[in-house]
C-alpha cells in the first residue's frame, strides 16, 4: 500500500523554465545556445544544485566554460526569479492527495539562489508535509545519500512511497531503496500510473 508521495520539484510541480528566461533577453541564437551550454548544460550547473560554492565561485565556472560571452551569462543570470513556473494543479493535486491521507513530500535538486529568488512559484512548499531541496543538503540526486537521507529523517517505509520524477537516472537511484517510480511526463499520465498503484489521485 502506497503511503507517501514523493515529487520532484522541476518538471514536475513547477516548470523549469531556463529557455524562456534566457530569451526573454533577446539573445542571438548563437549567443542562447553558447550560454545554456556553459551554464544549465555543464557540470558546473550540479554544482549550483549541490551547494558547496559560492555564488560567486558558480559564476565564474560558468564564465571559464565560455569567457567571451561572460557579459550575457552575468545578466542571464543576475536575477533568476522567472527561471522556475509553478504549475497550475500544483496546489490542488497535493491538497487532493492530502485530503486522502497521503503524505506529500518534495525530493529536489534546487539551487540557493533559485530557493531564495523563486518563492511564488514555490509557494506549494507550505502545503506539504517536508521535503529536501539538495542546496540545503550538499548533496543532489542521483547521489544515494540524498535518498537515505529522505528515508531517515521522514521514518520512511520505501515499499510504501512512490517517486515522481521526469529524471530516469534519478528513478533508478530510487528504485535500489524499493520505492517505487513513476517517470512523469504530465499530470495526467502520473494520476493514471498512480491509479495503477492503487492511490486515489
């Protein structure tokens, strides 16, 4: 019997919406891609979620990975409060599921600067029973720890929680501890597997 709900926050409850937020800027489509792959594309960006580094020390790895361009990366990336868009049936699928008695937790790789500057397209965090942002943690998924750690502070039974998530690697870290997985695509496709599962979403 399912028990606990666990989501995933971007692409998942929220939208992580990097491409909107870089071309709302205007930039050439040479200078957009050249700055995704310094930035969201390179491995300096798990480093953003993993919150060892300063903001300063992110953004110069992200200005090393394409130094020519650092003027565009500094004003992508000055202020990233459009860089993340709640989802509409955010709030109520979680009051939904709540309502039956299931516990909702959140599991998220998540940046310090996106937690601090996105808080309206947070604002479901308050509605759910707890969760891990990996900032707040120096750890991010698919890293094991990351779902011990879940399953240690929440007293979680792992054959009773489902895992939402729209990262397959991250679903697979999950699965070595017997949760069970859904790969979301959209909202509907996850009630449906979940419904599978036996839970009334």
């Amino acid at each position: 019997m399912i028990t606990t709900i666990i989501f995933d926050i971007g692409n998942v409850l929220a939208d992580f919406a990097w491409e909107a937020h870089y071309r709302k800027f205007g930039f050439s489509e040479e200078i957009f891609e050249r700055l995704a792959k310094a930035t969201v594309k390179s491995s300096m960006w798990n480093e953003n979620d993993r919150g060892v580094l300063s903001d300063e020390e992110l953004m110069q790895g992200y200005i090393d990975n394409d130094p020519q361009i650092e003027a565009e990366i500094r004003t992508a990336l000055s202020d990233v409060s459009t860089i993340v868009i709640r989802n509409d049936y955010a709030i109520p699928w979680i009051q939904q599921l709540k309502g039956k008695e299931y516990r909702c937790l959140y599991l998220s790789n998540f940046s310090r600067k996106a937690h601090a500057e996105c808080v309206e397209a947070l604002d479901f965090i308050p509605y759910m029973d707890g969760g891990i942002l990996s900032y707040q943690e120096k750890i991010i998924k698919p890293m094991p720890e990351i779902y011990q750690l879940l399953i240690d502070r929440y007293d979680l039974t792992p054959e009773e929680c489902v895992f939402l998530d729209d990262t397959q690697k991250n679903l697979d870290a999950a699965e070595k501890f017997g949760i069970r997985t859904i790969h979301f695509q959209n909202q509907a496709q996850a009630v449906e597997e979940l419904r599978k599962l036996g839970v009334e979403a």
